[in-house]
C-alpha cells in the first residue's frame, strides 16, 4: 500500500519571531542573494557581538507553527 505525502512550502520568513529593530539591523536588504554571498552576509552578522546579540533574541512564532501540525 503506498502512502501520499503532501508538502506545503512556506517562506521561513513567516515563522519568525523579530523585531522591527533586528529586521531593519541585522536582515541582509530583501534581496534573493547566492548561496555563497548569503554565507558571507550572514558570517558578518553573527561575527559582529552587536548583531549576534540581537539576532539570538530572533524566535518561532509557535502558535503558526502549531496550526500546520495534524
């Protein structure tokens, strides 16, 4: 008996809990970047302790988490 799997793809942007402050600081501009510049972007972010510490206050909105969970 096979079984079907159904996938819904949604941005990761939509799960995360952040503020306005950490988007407009810490967030590469709205650009779809390379995997190699992404890599390169966010090393500086997470190497700088100014933005680190800001970006690990970034979270999971649960509550839309739990909505797709059946």
């Amino acid at each position: 008996m096979s079984q079907t799997l159904n996938v819904l793809s949604i941005d990761f942007d939509y799960f995360q809990k952040v503020s306005k402050d950490v988007l407009m600081n810490c967030y590469p501009a709205r650009l779809d970047l390379s995997t190699e510049l992404s890599i390169f972007t966010w090393s500086g972010y997470y190497n700088n302790p100014n933005s680190a510490k800001e970006l690990q206050t970034v979270g999971i909105l649960e509550d839309e988490l739990n909505h797709l969970k059946i």
